[in-house]
C-alpha cells in the first residue's frame, strides 16, 4: 500500500469512529430524555440538592470553559491534519478538565449540574442571572 491509500484508509477509519460516537451520543441523550420524560420529579429532586455557592462556581467555570471551547474551535477550523485534530482535542478535553477540578469542583458534579441547567429552565435562568451579575 502506498502512503495515499494508508491515509485514505485512516482517514476511513476515522470518520467512521466519530460517526460512531456521535451516535453513541444521541442514544445516551435519547435514553436519558427519556428517563427524565417518565420520572420527571426525579430531576427536579436532583436540581435541589445544588446550593447557590454551588451553582455561582460552576457559574464562573462554565464562563472558562466556554472560552476554552471557543479558542480550541477556531484552532480547529484551521486544521486540515486528523492527527493535528485528535492531538487539538485531547489538549481541550485536558484543559477543561483542569479547569474544573482547579476551580475547586469536581468533574462529576459540573456535569450533574451541567444536565441539570439543560433539562430545568428555572435553573438556566437563575444560572444565567448570576453570570449576569458576576460581570457587572
């Protein structure tokens, strides 16, 4: 095999993972919607239990982490390269990470409260008045 058709072949195998995960992302969101749907007091169970010290930090993570996400999508953008990409993604995902956990959450609960702020509106509001406040 010559060198165009080992990166036609990656480049295969490649794509072909990522619309793997994506699917494997919409089965998880579907599945989980659907639990939501059918115990909807659960999740409103679960949104209580955030403290508003709680909800003001993750306030100021997701601040950090959406500029992150921003930086590395523009990087992105230019990038023709699939190992360049993966190596943009796995500095992301580390990053944001390490953002978190810095900040003083931890990864876990920023998702929790992360899930939570997309299925509740009360709560994106509240979050978003916060972030409101935090810049004036």
């Amino acid at each position: 095999m010559n060198a165009r058709n080992i990166l036609i072949n990656k480049m295969k195998w490649m794509a072909i993972s990522l619309i793997f995960a994506v699917c494997l992302l919409f089965c998880a969101l579907f599945l989980h919607a659907q639990d939501v749907y059918q115990h909807p007091e659960t999740a409103q169970q679960q949104n209580a239990d955030f403290s508003d010290k709680e909800l003001k930090k993750f306030s100021l993570i997701k601040n950090e982490v959406d500029e992150i996400r921003k930086k590395y999508s523009q990087s992105l953008g230019m990038v023709d390269n699939p190992d360049k990409a993966r190596s943009l993604q796995d500095k992301y995902i580390k990053q944001v990470l390490e953002t978190i956990r810095e900040k003083g959450m931890s990864v876990e609960r920023y998702t929790e409260i992360s899930r939570a702020l997309q299925r509740d509106p009360e709560l994106r509001e509240k979050i978003e008045k916060m972030t409101e406040q935090q810049f004036k």
